[in-house]
C-alpha cells in the first residue's frame, strides 16, 4: 500500500501514524531510540506491507498486467489503490480527505526531528502537491508514477503506465473492493492486539 493508505491504517494515534509514514524510508534494524509508538507505527508498516503482499487478491491481481508493466505490477496496484481509495475517502474516513491529507503534512512536520532526511523532503513534496489528497486526480497519479520510475535505477516502464492501469481499472476496483475490506480489518486487529 502506498503513504494515504498506511497513513489511514495506522488509526489514529499520532506516533502509529508518524512510524506508518516513516516505514518507505527506513531499512533494516529500526533505531531503539525513536520512541516505542513510532518503533511500532514502523512495525505495523511493514505488517501491513507483508500482508498486502502474500494476499491471494494481490497475486492474481499482478497477473493481469502485461508486459513490461508486470515486473513492476507491485508498485502500480499501490499507487492505484491509493487513487480509489482518495477517490472514494469518504467510504473510509469520517475525516474529509483534505483535511485528513493536510493532517498527516501538520503531523510530520510536529515531528521533524525524528524523521529521516529523505522524509523531510518527501514532506515537503507533499506539502508542495496537495498530497495526499491529490492521489484522487488521474493526473496527479500519472506525475506520481513518472516521478516514482525517475528514480528507480534501472530504465522502466512507469511514466507510461497509466493507460495499463486505465485498461484494468475494473479489475483492480474489483480487487481494491474485495481486499480494502479485509486489510482494514487486519490492521484494527493489529492495532488492538499486538503488544505495546
């Protein structure tokens, strides 16, 4: 899943949802000296990459892209899924998407000094780009996707992926309807009864 998605699923505490934005930007051993609720927002990132991965929905969903868009099928769906689920907050938050959008930028900003680097200038892209909850404009989607293949180090097909997602989008709907559901549930649980 993708930043709106991992934001959203870490419910709502403040130190959950800052480790759930961290999780893209830190590798390997997480530091013990970030405080125990962004250690476990960075747990429950992983948890719910994890999930989403090895999910049955997921799997066969990869498998109706074609090439050369397969090979980068994982990244696509999260970028997608993070488009309906914009398009359709509503359904998911009580929150209205800007202002929930707009929270996580206030949030990360709060928390400044315990961020890496490279989050703090992907903070700063988001504020620049009414992002998140600009996930929900196709064209948004589509910079998202040509910024994400510029750096990739190997060449890549993502700044012309869009059609490919346009093509499947009834698929991946399906899909995101089918699965959103169950990795709400997996993440509330998580949340509930991992150990503190």
């Amino acid at each position: 899943m993708n930043h709106l998605a991992h934001a959203l699923l870490s419910g709502p505490d403040d130190a959950l949802r800052v480790g759930g934005m961290m999780g893209d930007f830190v590798r390997g051993a997480i530091d013990p000296a970030l405080p125990a609720g962004v250690q476990r927002g960075i747990v429950l990132h992983r948890a719910i990459d994890t999930f989403t991965d090895s999910h049955d929905e997921i799997r066969v969903a990869r498998n109706t892209f074609d090439p050369p868009f397969r090979r980068y099928a994982g990244i696509l769906i999260d970028i997608w899924f993070d488009h309906l689920l914009a398009r359709d907050f509503v359904r998911w938050s009580d929150i209205p998407l800007h202002r929930f959008s707009d929270d996580i930028v206030l949030l990360l900003l709060q928390h400044d000094a315990l961020l890496p680097e490279s989050l703090r200038r992907f903070r700063r892209y988001l504020g620049t780009h009414d992002l998140p909850a600009a996930y929900a404009d196709r064209g948004v989607i589509n910079a998202v996707l040509r910024g994400v293949g510029s750096r990739l180090k190997r060449d890549n097909p993502l700044a012309d992926a869009l059609p490919e997602l346009e093509r499947l989008e009834p698929v991946l709907e399906a899909s995101f309807t089918r699965f959103f559901p169950q990795l709400v549930a997996y993440a509330s649980t998580w949340r509930t009864s991992t150990p503190r």
